[in-house]
C-alpha cells in the first residue's frame, strides 16, 4: 500500500486519466482519498490516492511508473544514492531520466537536475548540490548514482490550451492528408515568435535538401536569421559544398535533374578542395566556397555539428568521426534551443530527439510518414510531424518567412 | 449556460479528459457542480458540469461535441424531427451519426438506434417507433430525420482492461517495429475465441494476397473455418481464379517469382471462362475451378461481396459493378461481423470500415503504415494497423490456427 | 524454326536487345542472317534473324513475345480471327493488345488499330474494314476476334533523343531525391509546348487534392486553361464544394489545420445542396458554389469524369456509379490527351493508366514513391513518377505556369 | 573524333545499346566500322566505332563515359599518373573507380586493380607493380594516382543466362506485389548454392530484427551456419542482448507486445553488464548472455563489426566509435563476401554496399521500397529488393533453410 499525490491540471491534461490507466493496466488497484477539482479553467486540482497491488513489487513498479506523470509519494524522502562501482556500470535500480523538468530532494531540499535528457541516470555532487543527467557511457567510478523515484518529482508536458499557440496545428495521427501551406505557415509564425523572445531555432537536415534543390532556399533562411543552430552530417555539408561548387548534387545537375558527365566525381572534389584549404570555414574565407548553406553558416557565424556516420564519404574535416564525440558537440548546443526542426534525415533526427528536453518544440518533416513514427517510438513524444517534400517545404516556408517580415 | 452530467468509467476510461479538453478547446469554460469518483476500479463515477461560453451559438456546438463523448443535458427532452423536403436532401442542422451505440428518446422513452454507422442519418420511424441510421443516398422525401444532439446519448467505446483481451496488443503509433509473430498469435487466438462465442470474422483482402503467393493460405483459412465473410473485388477474385487456372497472377508465375510467356492474357481467360460458366458458382460446379480462394468460399457456402472498380478488367459476372449496389451488400453482412480483418487493400478497408460499429474488432495489415493511418481519418478510430507482408503474414496466421486446433 | 525481321531505331533504342535477351530468357536460340547496322544517328537498321527452340510451342512464344517488340515474320501473312462464340466469352489464342501504335494485315493491306489499349481484344470489322481494341465486357457474340499475332505489327516506343525535350527528366527509380522545382518547372513547359500544338492536358486527381490545400491553386490552373480535362472520383468533387461552401475538407478547416465543430457534417451538407439544385452544374448556375476546381471545370466547361468508388458518401448526382459506365466515360476522353497528370490518388491513375496508349505523357505526383510502382506494374510502362506532396506540388506548378506566361 | 572498340555480350547484355545511348546523350555522333555480331548464344561480339562531337572536351566525356561501360580506345596506351600533393587531395581530372572488375595497363602490361570499391581513386604502387582502389581520407601525399580513363579497362556485369540461377527472379521495379514464399526460397536456394561453392554470406541488420521478434529465427540461421559475417551497429547487439537478458526489446516484451514496468532501462542495463564483463565475448563467457544473435556469434567464433552510430545509447563495449575506423573493419570482410543479405537498415546497408564490388549477390529487404531505392541511387545498383517485414521474413528464410537441409 501507497498513498501518492498529484496537483496541477491533471484532469483537464489527460494526467489524472493516466495514472488510473496505468495503475489499473499494471494490475493494481486504487481508492481515491480526496479529490479536489479546480472548478474553472485557471484552477489546479488536487488528488491523493492509495494504491494496492498484489506484491509489493508490483506496487514499486506502480509508483515508478506514476513517478513519471509527475505523481509522488505523500510524504518524501531524500534520494537514494548508490556510488558507481566502476566507469560506464549501472547500479542496479537506477533511476532512468525522462525527458520532462525534473526536481530531486537532496538533504531535504529541493534541487532541478539539470541537463535534462532521457534515457541518463541522474547523478548527484554532493560537494555543488547539484544534479544531472548523465549519459552511462560518461559514469565514472564513485559517481553518486540516484536509485528508485524516491525523492524525485517530474513535471509533465501539459499542452498548450492558447487558441493562438500556432504550434498546436497537428492532431493525432501522422497524416499526408493536412493542409501543407497552412502548417507552413503555422511554422513560420512560431519561428517569428521565438525569435521575438530571444529564443533560438535548430536545423536538423538531411542531404535530401540539396538533391532536392532545396539549398539555396535553406541558405537564404540561414542568410535572413531564421536559423540559429545546424545540425547535420557529412553528406548534407558535401553536397552543398558539390552543388556551390559544380552546381550539381550526387553528380546530377539540379537544374535540369539530369546526371552530368562525370559528375560522380564532383562530391570527391568537392571534399577535396576542403580537404586543401583546410577546414569548411577556411574554404569560404578563401573564397572556395562562396554560396550554399554551409557558406552562410560560416559567414553568420552560427554553431554547427556534423556528425559522422559510417557510410560518409571523405569525410569532411569538419565532421566529427567519433560518434560520441559527435553526440557531445550536440549536447552543447541543445540546450540554447527552443525549436528543433528536423527535415529528411531520420538518423540525425533520432540523434538529436535522443538529447532534447521535451519541451523544445520539435517538427519533423518527413516525406516518410514512418520517420516521426520511430523518432516517437525513441522517446520524442513532442515531435509533431510534416509529410511533405523537403523541395518544396523548404522554398515555401522561406517564402512565408520572407511574407512576414515585409 | 448549460448543464450536462456524464456517468461510467469516465476517469480511467479518458472520457473526462476528453470533455474538459473539448470544452476548452472550443473556447467555453467550465464549473464543475458535482464530481463523484469512483473509488475502486468497478465503480462508476458522476460528474454534473455546467459549460459558458461567450455565445449561444459555443455552447450549442460544445453540447453537441460533447454529445459524441456520451455526455447528456441534465434535463433530457425528446428529440426534434423534421421531414426530409425531398430525397437525398438533408435538412440544416440534421444530426450526424457517430459508429457508437446509440440510444434516442421519442415520445418519453429511449430506443436504440439500429444499424449504427458513422456519417449517417438518424430516421424515425413514427408507427413501429423505431429509429435507424440512414445514408444521405436512401432518404427519401418525407422521412422524418433527428435535428440537433437533444434526446441523444451515445455511448463511446471503453477500451477493456482485461489483461487476457489479446486484442489490446496495439499501443499508440502504426510501426513496422512490433513482433510480428506475437502479433499474428494474438490474432489467431482473438479468432478462435470469437468463434467460440458464435461470432462471425470477415476478411477484407485485396489482390496483393494473390500476387504474394498467400492466396492457398487463405483459401486453407476459409476451408478451416476461419473465415465467415469475404468482402473483396473483382481484381482479387479473378487473380485467384487466374492462379487457380494458371499457376500465374497477373502474368506471373508465383512458383518462380517470373513472368511467363504470354502470361498477360490469363486473368483475361480466367474471367472469360467464368463468363462462360455464368458464375464463379457455376464454374466451380462445372469443375472449371478447382482450388483457391474463390473456390472454398462456394464450396463453404460462405457469402461474399465482389465490389466493382473503375479500374476492373472484365470484369467477372458475380461483381457488382454499381457502387451503391455494392455498398449495400455489404451492409447486409456487416451487422454479422464481430471482428473484420482487413489485408493490403485500402479502397476495400475504408469502404467496409465507413459501415462498421465502433465494437467491431478491426484490423488492418498492410505494408504501408500510411492504409491505417486513412482508415482512422476516415473515421475508423477502432483500427488497429499491423505493418506487415500479405505473403507472410496470412501463412503465418494459417500456421497459427491450425497450431491452437491440434 | 521462325524467321523474322526488325527495322528502325533498334540498336540505341535498345529494342535489338530486349528482342535477344526474349528469345534466350524464353529458352530458344538464334542465329543472325542479316544485320546492317545504321553507321549515323539517323539511319535506321536492319535485321533479320532466325529463332529456333526445343518444342513449336515454345518457338510461338517466342515470336509472340517479340511481336510486342515490333518483330515480325519475314512472310506475313492476314490476321486470323474467329467469331466470338458469345458475348464476353474471349477465343482461346486471342490476341491481346498492347498499348502501342499497332497495325494488322487484312485482306492484304494494312489498316491502323484504333481506340488503342492495352489488354483488349482487337475486333475487325470486315464491311468498314476496321479494327479496334475491344475490352472483353464490349465483346458480342459472332465479333471477328484477332486471334495470335500473324499479321500484326505493333510500333514500341523510342525514347526522345532530344535534348530539349523538357519530358525526359526522369531516370530509371522512383525516388524522393530529386529536384523538385526543377522537375515542376519542366512539367510546366510540357504544359505549355503541349497546348502549343494544340494538344490537351488532363488531371486525374484524389481528394488529398483538396486536403492539403491545394484546391484553390488548381481552379487557377483550370481558369487559366492549363488543364483541358478532369479525372476524379466523388471525394475531390465532395471535399472541393465543402471547402468552396464550408472552407473545410474532411471537416477540417483548411486556414487553421484544425477540425472544426460540427465539420464532419459538412461534406453531406455539400452533397446535400448539389442533390437539391439536382446537379454540380445547376449549383453552380443557382450561385450555390461559387469557387473552387468544381466551379471552374463548370464555368470553363472542360469535360469531367466522376466515377463512383465504393467507400463514396452521397455521391454527388454527377458521379457515375456504375463503374463500367464510368470506363466507358474516361475512354471517351482518353484519345484527346496527349499529357495526363495524376495527383495523389491511386485508384484513379491505375484506371486512368489502363485506358491510355503508350504515347501520352503520363507523370504520376504521389506522396508515396510505391503509387507509381503500381502503375507500372499494371502496365502503364511511360509513367514517370515524382515523390512530392499535393499541397505544394501544385501551387509551385500554377506558379510556374504563371511566370512563363508573364 | 576518337575510335573505340567493345568485346563480349555486348548485344544479348545490353552493353552496345547504353554505349549508343550515351553518345547521343551526351551531344556526340558515331559511325560505326566494324559489327561483326554473335550469331549464336555462346559467340562473343566485336564492334569498333568512330565517336564526334562539337569539342574535344565533350569527345572525353564521352570517351570517360564509355569507358565505364567496357568500351577502350583501339590503341591503348598506359594509365597515366600524378602523385598526389597532400594528404586527402585529390589531383584534378582522377580516375573514380566503377564497383566493377577493372584492369590497367602500367609499363605496358595489364594488372588488375585490387580492393575494387566504387569511387574510389586508384593508386599504383611502382615497386610492387600493384595497383588499388584507395578511398580519398586514405590517400597520401605522393601516392601515384591514377588520371583519366586511359590504360583502363573496366568488366561491367553480364547478367546471368543460366535458367537456374536462382537469383534472377526480380525484375524491373521494387514492389510489394511479389511472392514472398517464392523470393524467400529462392535466397535460401542461393545461400545454400553459396556455401556448396565455399563462398560466404554476410548479413546487414538493424535492430528491427529484435524489434520484430525475429531475433531467435536470426541466431538460429548463425548458430547453423548460414550466416558467415555479421554487419550491424550498436542497437540491434544492444536489443538482441536486452532480449536474451530480459525477454524485450526497447522495453517490449516481445511474447506480448506490450511494454513491461521499468523495460525502458532494460537496454541500458543490458550495456552495462556487457560494460562490467569488458566486452561481448566475455560477456558469453561468463554466462551473463546466454542465448541470441549475439551469443551465436561469439559462439561460432564468425567476424563481427559493429559500427557506431550518433543515436548510440552506451554504446557497448564492442562497438567502433570512429565511422572511419568502422568503414575499415567492414572493408577487412567484405572481399571474403559472396552474397550480403541486408535487412531492416538503411544506413548499414548503404555503408556496405558503397564498399561492394558489382559481383556481390545483393538482397535489400525492408519494410519501405525506399530503402532499396535509395541503395541503387547510392551505386550499389546490383542490389534486389523484397519488400517485406522482417519480423516475418527471417522465420521463413530459416524454415527454407532447414527443410533443404532436411
């Protein structure tokens, strides 16, 4: 037996409904203590709830499970700690990061974890009081690991209810069939409104933007200040630099889609001439490059990550081989941004959904509609996805961009 | 201002949720009068609620949504009934039909609504004091139609909490990354106990299931008994007789995976021989037929729908080549159906899913995560989606049933 | 043994390949009598060959198989025909077309094959000395049935060489990464050099047309003339009023991409209104519809086709629910089209697709990469397919079309 | 205006037709001055022929483009090279090698090229008289490289002729409309034809095996050998071995489909235990992991390579971080391959197959047509794709495989 407490919109956020699902699905039972409803729409609510279950296993995995839909129990004690025994080794019973703001109660006070990110175990300074969320690979022998929900409180995604949140666009299922133009639109408005609050917007993307001819209108985003922060790989980087340099991307001519002579080995050139000057920013500063996506990167001196994968060619010197050297350059970087929009790459997608906070507002625009799927099925509950072309989403959404601010 | 009250599993079962959330979301507020949770998993719950909004017109349309979530007004007065003006013509604010089960009181008292199906119209009939759903294509002039939600309860689908119900497999989003077998098995046995209940599986398949070789899998099903209704086209029907005749589907020889000479002209033959015979009955009685799919359904005696499409060939003398002819037929055998298994077809899927009540178990496999994603556009919020291969999944299935007989 | 000969474009265009690689994927040998290979660009060449095989009926294969590749026997001699014993009951050994430009010897000349499409019967008339493909329903009794291919010649298609030619965009797979304003600009000057000629363009659309909000782009095409002539089915017309009388489609609003209340109404109200005026033309004349596709196909008057599927609602009184009616309305059509361009909608385009000869440029816009499979799979060999999404496809056409004319 | 000649199938291949293609494609003319063509199946072909065109420059466009089709110069003289002037700096106008056999004429006699892998540049090594394909990033200052196409002479594939051959069974467009059973049998036959010959099959997957439930069916075929090597990255090692230690994958119980209390730290403990035993090897061998793909392969002692990916949770011990380094690992095995099976991965499936040589029989499968698209566009053009779910798939290739071996 258990009694837990919850407070906030719960009713009216689906969390209330939730948590009952939840205890009832896992085999328990549970008798409501009290329950007060907010009786209007700025009202909190209030519910305290004893649950049983038929073990009392059954009833820690309950609570567990209630941990992270911002349950707790009535009367809460410190975190437990347990030191690493050894680098990269997880105690048994560690606690397991959301992705959702997080508080722990560390020698009776409260304290955020800080670095929020799913999936890590939270480790506590005891000489900084301070928490974080700590990927296992970077655990180190003698960390003070959090085990249990004990002490911990999470604080639940609760959707916007404001009629003019323009993010709010999508329901339900991942669908082709919803107005492109308007969502466009949708999003453009939102880039314009974090921009106004000083906060920054991320690009994921994929090579399927140049080959689709999408770059130089992704350029001229990053030109005009829409973009704040790249993230990308290899190939995306390569074939802009091909199509600035030879107008072509993968070896076909972009303007009439047909393969040129020889083009196969544009992208080696490509790569090559960066190779020579040295790095990316090198090659813009002697004008190599003078044009394309990474050129305005460079020239607006925005943050950008290229991550390595193993089918790169090359790679560039800029692209970070080491995949876990790679996912710590992102990891500097996500915390500065309040959207995340991911176009036509379901790797880097993954990548990047894997280290955000759930509420940074994530787009994925996919002309898969089983993209957004697996980047939900990974944990990224909040991406809402965009089946569409990235030819054509992306010179749209410029054009949208460039409509608001004349 | 009005006031509504709702009463049953309405906390675990979402549908409070659902109702504050449509309040807000519409633009009204809300007060909450009374809210009597149940405790204990079995007990119902009450709540009264009183909704505003800023005009007459708000609240109206938040009644009437909340209606489709089995909320009633506190006071509940018959329904309004206006003739139809003439045929196919619907009167303004006509009530629109959810696939729920549906109750409406007349002259005091409440009736069920017979042959529930979404997106119709529910006709009154005053001397028998019944009421039925209606398609917009049968009104006839005079046909005395419900206006408005007043008088109308429905009841929304409560999803089982039977840790046995194998068909609670499905969990959130449509992906190709499920295990399939356990999907399969799950199916299988959900079969088996709905047979052993005296219900009856309909099966919804499209001609991928002959051209993936899966067509003696499906005809083993039916002659097994697993199968009670078959509702294709003309495409899946001749290609069966094609392969049953040939060895070929559509030109192909499915034993090499290769074209065969002339093979182009055999569902040309398959159909002209039917013709001869005058039907697949009779060319199964003359022995023109022999095997397959088709030929267990006639030897079965199991009904079936042939429903034409533009795209047909021939086609065979049983299709019916007049699509609301069609689409009747079809609703005579609906109301049988306890579950419909809907396989690599989307037109035929989305047409038997426009008839189906809300309880019907449903299921669709289909290679393509985006079929069930229209299905639940459509309307067919039961649907459950399995990605997967027609030539694997039904030998699969098969291969499962006859496990659980031995 | 068999000898036969071939003329023409053979070598480069790659038909003396396929007639090699047929007569050894079929199990037969040959020998080379004669080959004068055109030493330029513009000489055509010659060869003859003999075939040999294990069996005659094997060696009949083969020269049927290479009669679809324009092979024919060195002597040739009259078609043979025999009257159809009843109607719809094809011969044994029926000659069954191809989409090609076809010619057959009766009576000792020549005469074209006309209404050509694939998979049919061809017919002669031996008082008007014609012949015409005929679809197996149209076959009556006692009709003069080409039976094997002796006397026959059929036409494949070379490819352009033209460098110019705006059509030959696509190369060998369907794929998502190509450039896609690239690609919509070169359709828009096919567009322009077609009506140019004095040539006609039809649309074969879904209604994914109207859902990603691409209605009001392709009235303008249709206003401004671009398109001479409408493929649909009962949902883009239903979906294209209710936006026109509703500004929603499915029920959702098109502005906000969210459903509105009481929306999933208004699709029946449209219907419902165009069953009053009694015709999609009348509401028009009555000033009940007053923009979209619907209204401008009537106020242009360009000929449409609605055929009925079986998952309609309604439908509307213009639909054609008979489904071999509505065949018989698109071949009415079909002989005018020198370019089709399919938009979304598999059902439609596979339809469309069988009743098209070989040489109307067919470009098939989908969302999924595998619609087009499917077409090509059915026959429709000249397709070539372009993976973007409705919502911007077609406005980034209609602009396209407009910066040319400007 | 240059001469050119072609042994060989050239005609019954297809070889002279893209020859002829590509001249006209590319601007040029030909005249041709020799034919003397095969006259019977077993006879090669000979053709020399005259190219023109407007320039020179357009001349050795072509000539290049010919020469990855077979065709040389009729006097050849040796490669011509460069060193190269830095690290990674590739000279201008270098050799990109084809994936397909190739020789080169260095001091007058002809050697083949070793570690054939496309776009690579090929470095002759002088005092070994040996020359090789070489990826850019390997590339040292000074390496010979090789410089047009002159003195080089490339062996495109033949396709096969042999009625038996099992692996021709897929032709033209990737499709979801092709018997499984079939398909799956005849890998099988492959495989087993393989391994008779002492050839090796390798296999590419992705962690949806696991997902899908097909992880026992997969260590079933390694534990009796009929797979050799074994290509994946870190989440199908890390799910196989969730699986074995928990019984789920990404925290579902695979004999459920459900997710289990606290499943989603399974896969993190399942690292961890790898990381506390020091790698997967001596994870077996201390009996932490006792069943699954992993454990068979430790067990059978066949290579494995795991390369590293930025959405890597962990990752395990085993795992190679650094993309270039992996790309080494696979490039160890892959010349020992006669046959790689990929099969629900994208991304290892395009690293593997950018280092195959033309020759490797090549099966894609995956639940997306795309994937396999995407390979071809990528080169890998010898790769054939099944659409199917994996989940299913590898079940029946095992039930093929042990009933042959019945």
């Amino acid at each position: 037996m258990r009694e837990l407490e919850l407070t906030g919109h719960i009713i009216d956020s689906g969390i209330m409904t939730r948590v009952l699902d939840a205890i009832l699905d896992m085999g328990g039972a549970f008798e409501i203590l009290t329950f007060e409803v907010g009786r209007q729409k700025t009202d909190p609510s209030y519910a305290k709830f004893r649950i049983t279950a038929e073990s009392s296993d059954i009833a820690d995995q309950i609570v567990s499970r209630l941990h992270r839909l911002g349950a707790r129990l009535v009367t809460v004690d410190d975190v437990k700690l347990i030191p690493a025994e050894a680098d990269c080794v997880v105690p048994k019973g560690f606690y397991s990061s959301t992705n959702y703001p997080t508080e722990l109660k560390y020698k009776g006070i409260w304290i955020p974890v800080e670095k929020i990110e799913m999936d890590c175990l939270v480790v506590v300074d005891p000489h900084l009081t301070r928490a974080s969320c700590t990927p296992m690979q970077k655990l180190k022998k003698g960390d003070l690991v959090v085990i249990g929900e004990q002490g911990l409180l999470v604080h639940p995604s609760e959707r916007s209810r404001d009629p003019n949140d323009s993010f709010e666009f999508m329901h339900g299922v991942v669908s082709s069939e919803r107005p492109t133009e308007t969502i466009i639109a949708q999003i453009a408005s939102e880039i314009r409104d974090i921009h106004a609050k000083g906060g920054k917007v991320a690009l994921v993307g994929g090579p399927a933007i140049v080959h689709t001819g999408a770059a130089p209108a992704l350029a001229r985003m990053i030109k005009e200040g829409h973009i704040d922060i790249l993230f990308a790989g290899n190939a995306l980087a390569t074939h802009d630099i091909e199509y600035s340099l030879f107008g072509t991307s993968l070896g076909m001519d972009l303007k009439t889609g047909k393969p040129v002579a020889a083009g196969h080995k544009n992208h080696i050139y490509a790569i090559s001439e960066v190779m020579r000057a040295g790095s990316i920013r090198a090659a813009v500063e002697n004008n190599v490059i003078r044009s394309g996506i990474m050129y305005e990167v460079i020239t607006k001196n925005i943050p950008f990550v290229l991550a390595g994968s193993i089918r790169d060619d090359g790679p560039l010197p800029d692209v970070i081989t080491d995949v876990m050297e790679a996912q710590d350059a992102m990891r500097r970087y996500v915390p500065e941004c309040s959207m995340v929009i991911m176009v036509a790459t379901m790797l880097h997608s993954v990548a990047v959904g894997n280290c955000l906070p759930s509420y940074v507002k994530t787009i994925c625009v996919d002309i898969n509609p089983s993209t957004v799927t697996k980047l939900m099925d990974r944990g990224t509950m909040q991406a809402k996805g965009v089946v569409s072309d990235a030819g054509t989403f992306i010179p749209m959404l410029l054009a949208q961009l460039q409509a608001m601010t004349e």
